[in-house]
C-alpha cells in the first residue's frame, strides 16, 4: 500500500499518465525534459521504484545516449556550417517555384537523411533548414515542415540505424542488414508512400500554385568548412552501415566519430565546438532518462505482465491479424507514453513470452511508424517541436493530431499488409510437435512435480525474433 492508503501500482500509474499528459500539454510551456525528469523524481521520492532499480533502467540505455549525443552534434555542427540550408536552397531552386514539387523533394531529402543518418537528424537540422528556406520565400511553412516531421518516423525503419527505438529494442541483438532489408525494405516504402500521398491529399490546396524564390538562394555557397563537413556526413553514415551490416553496437562508433569531425573542422573554424556545444538540445538525454525510469517503474507495476499476456494471445492468432493487431496496439501505446520506453517494454515482454518473437516484426513497426499519430510519440516529434520553438514558432498538439489521425493508420495499414508478405510465415502457424528428444524432455519436465521450494524444473527453451529471421 502507498502510504497506508492507496496501493503501489495505482500510485505508478498516475503518476505515469499524469507525466505524459503534462508532456503533451506543456503547462506554462515548461519543456518536455523538466516533466519526464520530475516524474521519475516522483516514483523515487515515494519509493515507487528503488533507487538502484532506476540506476539500472537509466544505464540500461547508455547505447541511445552515445547515439543521440553523437547525431546531434553533428547535426548541430551540418546546422553551423550551413549544409542543410544548402540542401534545402538546392531543393528550392530544382522546384521552379512549383509547391507540390518542392514538397516532393523537401520529402525525398527527408527520407535519405532519415534512413543514413536517424529519424532524430531530420528533425533537428532540415526541419529548421526547411523553415529558413521558407520564411525567405514568404510562403506557408507548415505543409513542408509537416513533411519532415512524418518522414521522420516514416522512413525509420529503413534501416537499422534509422531510428533510436530499434536500439533499444534489439539492444546487443540488431539484426544484420541484409535480412534487415529483406523484411522490412517493402513495408517500409509502402509507409513512405502512403505518408506522401495521404498528406499531398490533405494539403492539396495550400500546395497549389507557385512560391516565389527568393534571391536570396543564390548566395547560399558551402564554405570549405561546410564541404568537409559534408564529408563528414558521408564518413558517419558509412560508419553506421558497416556497424549495421557487422551487428556492431551503433552507439559508441556515431559518438567518437562526431566528435572527431568537429575538432577537424576547428582547423577552419575555431568557434564550431563552443557553438555546437550551445545549440545541442542536451536535454533530451535526461528526457530519455526519465522516461526509462518511469517504464522501469510501470513494469513494476504490472505493464511488463500486461504485456506479455496480451503477446501470448496474440500468438493463438491468425497471422495477418496479430501483426495487424500488434503494430496497431503498440503504436497507441507508443503515443501514450513515448515510443522509446515501449520498445523497451516490447523487448522485455517478447522475451517473457514463450512463442512471440514472430510478432517482433510488427512490434516494431508499430513503435517507429506509429508516432506519426501524434507530437509525444516519438523523440524525433518532441526534437521537431523543439526546432520550431527555437524559431519561434508554435504548432498545437492538436493541429498535429489532426494530420497523424488520417495518416498515421493509412501508412501502418499499408505497411502491415506488405510485413505479412515479406516475413516468414512458417512459425506463424504453430504445429503439433515432433516428438524429438528436446520436445520429450520438455514435456518430461512440464510433468515434474515441484521441488521443496515450490518451484517447478524446467528446461529453457530459445525463443526470439533473432533466432527465427537469421
């Protein structure tokens, strides 16, 4: 009981959904960072979660920190050295004043970015890069900037490194590139598709016409700096296909490799680490901190077993309806309390349930496609909305809302048709078993009786996506 009065899980839960709620809503406009953090603070201050406990879940996730800080230093040195204004300058002069075809190609340099480089670069750097461009051009930005907030999470799982919650949901276990591609490249373009096409339907009208160019692109030149850094970006995103490609942990590699691009550019411009230093958006990290601790806390409380629960009916499920079932559930969830913290929840929960690792596949689907239907879904939205402020300009909670309800479930409808297709089938329908000696043993052991303390032997069995998709 919490206080004598109310019982532990009850307390955890509200203090979750009100952490989230604040999230969303931003109170007095105070960051996202502060409430995350405060209610982690919550959970500890009445003894919610143990202390080491929630050291535990922070460190858990030291791969997303290394990852994180490494792209956004980059992100924030490709931002000081003008690349991405450059990007978007050559973009603007390829449309010829045309709307819907600068629409396109903002979208398609949204989806290269995001696939080499993470969902979290395209919000932090072309989404202001996109704004610059349009504010010189006196046009409406928020078709084009919307472009680059649901490309972020569109195009995420592309590959591997496209996005931080595949980190954290396969951890040590990302799967190699190859067989990466093999499932997920066609549902990933039918959800990068379908996105484009829902939101040209949706913001017809505003992108009809023409939008003046401003003069002012034609003096958007890349110094030496910004080509090297240029190369840079190059160099960092072969880094992460040959960690993909080889299973390596992408965290450390993306953190020593930024850092060793900055203090290169320093030969040409001094000032870029004290500059990239101040305009990194550190708070994320403690953000993300916050919000393991929380989940640490909610598996406490019942999530975790929730969860495997509904995976373990799921499993009893005809294949195209449990994929569908689970994207759906987890990308809800993931609106609710971050995707993130969910992919963690997924990974444990897959490995709690006994026959489920088939559902990995949609699970994750659902964790990086799924916040598109709303601004606390995923960290690249929360990073896009920070982009905006900084340039002083402010989109609602329901003006995104409005967009991610028709095109966030068009995408992931699509998407989950496409997963049943390119995943394997054969473990989706459950057989009766043969009658091999691991399976005697098995039912040997089921039949055992206890020992004196109450505990039944068992003899573990592999289960897990890894072991299936190889």
């Amino acid at each position: 009981m919490f206080l004598g009065l109310l019982p532990a899980p009850f307390m955890t839960w509200t203090i979750a959904a009100s952490t989230v709620a604040a999230m969303f809503v931003r109170p007095r406009r105070i960051p996202e960072a502060i409430w995350a953090c405060l209610g982690a603070g919550l959970l500890l201050a009445f003894h919610l979660v143990p202390f080491p406990e929630a050291l535990g879940a922070v460190t858990k996730g030291y791969d997303v920190y290394l990852f994180l800080t490494g792209m956004m230093v980059l992100a924030e040195l490709a931002r000081r050295e003008g690349v991405f204004d450059w990007l978007a300058g050559i973009a603007m002069r390829a449309a010829a004043g045309s709307r819907a075809k600068l629409f396109a190609l903002i979208y398609l340099v949204g989806i290269v970015v995001t696939t080499v480089l993470s969902n979290d670069a395209t919000a932090v750097v072309l989404t202001p890069a996109v704004y610059a461009v349009m504010k010189r051009a006196k046009g409406d930005p928020l078709p084009y900037l919307f472009a680059c907030a649901f490309i972020a999470n569109a195009a995420s799982f592309v590959l591997p490194i496209s996005n931080p919650a595949n980190l954290v949901m396969f951890g040590n276990n990302l799967p190699p590139l190859l067989p990466w591609l093999r499932i997920f490249l066609l549902p990933a373009g039918a959800a990068i598709l379908a996105t484009y096409l829902t939101m040209r339907l949706l913001f017809r009208r505003t992108l009809q016409g023409e939008v003046p160019k401003p003069s002012i692109l034609e003096d958007l030149r890349l110094s030496t700096a910004g080509k090297l850094t240029v190369l840079g970006v190059i160099a960092i995103a072969g880094v992460l296909l040959v960690c993909s490609a080889t299973g390596k942990s992408l965290g450390l590699p993306t953190c020593i490799t930024a850092l060793a691009i900055t203090l290169f550019i320093t030969l040409w411009d001094r000032q870029a680490p004290l500059v990239v230093g101040r305009g990194v958006s550190w708070s994320v990290l403690p953000l993300v901190a916050g919000l393991f601790v929380i989940v640490d806390a909610l598996d406490s409380a019942g999530g975790l077993q929730l969860a495997r629960n509904l995976l373990d009916k799921l499993t009893e499920w005809p294949p195209l309806a449990a994929n569908l079932t689970t994207a759906f559930g987890f990308a809800v969830v993931s609106n609710l309390i971050n995707n993130l913290p969910v992919a963690l929840i997924g990974a444990s929960a897959l490995q709690a349930s006994v026959g489920s690792g088939h559902l990995a596949n949609a699970m994750l689907m659902g964790i990086d496609l799924g916040p598109n239907l709303s601004v606390t879904g995923s960290l690249a939205t929360i990073l896009w909305l920070i982009a905006l402020r900084r340039e002083n300009l402010q989109v609602s909670a329901w003006s995104f809302l409005k967009v991610g309800a028709i095109v966030m479930p068009v995408a992931l409808l699509l998407a989950g048709l496409f997963l049943w297709f390119t995943s394997p089938q054969k473990e989706h329908y459950p057989k009766e078993p043969k009658r091999s000696a691991t399976n005697l043993c098995q039912i040997i052991a089921e039949r055992i009786p206890p020992n004196d303390s109450g505990k039944y032997h068992r003899i573990p069995l592999m289960q897990g996506w890894n072991s299936s998709q190889s």
